[in-house]
C-alpha cells in the first residue's frame, strides 16, 4: 500500500535542516526497499522548506514510523507532516 507524506519546514530552519541533512540522506539509502520517491519542497529562492515521501508498507503506522525515525523529524526540523494514503495511477510501474 502507498502512502504520501508532506512535511513542511518550522519557518527559519535553513541551518536546521543543512545540520542534519547527511543523516537524513544516509537514512533514505536505508529505507530503500520501501521508499519509492522523495524530494524537498523548494521556496521561491530554491531554498529547501519541506519534504514530500512516497512510501510503500502494509500500514498508515508503518508510514508514520518511517516519517518519525526521518532524522530530520528527530531533530525537530518539521511544523507539520501529513501522511495520506495514495493509489498509485499514471507512471506506475508494470506489476510482475
């Protein structure tokens, strides 16, 4: 089952975020069987402000302890996460 989750960046976290940025990147690698896609949000000066996860598990609590265990999340980086189930329709990949 996928699931999306949006974060969005406490205002002002430009350092923040920098800081904790190869642990949060290292973290990703380790969650590649069930990570699907991410990316930041960016501003109007490209400057990173959220995140956006695509993850694959079998529960909303299993998305929810991916987004918690996110270093980034650990270290108080986000105002907000959401996390909404999601189908998977255009550019899905084939099923084998």
């Amino acid at each position: 089952m996928h699931f999306v989750i949006q974060t969005q960046d406490k205002p002002n976290a430009f350092d923040l975020r920098a800081a904790q940025r190869p642990a949060h990147l290292d973290y990703l690698k380790e969650q590649s069987a069930i990570l699907l896609a991410a990316g930041p949000f960016l501003d109007d000066e490209n400057r990173m402000i959220g995140s956006l996860f695509v993850v694959d598990v079998a529960s909303e609590a299993e998305a929810r302890r991916f987004a918690e265990n996110d270093p980034f999340a650990k270290a108080g980086l986000f105002s907000s996460t959401t996390i909404r189930k999601w189908r998977w329709i255009v550019g899905a990949p084939a099923k084998g």
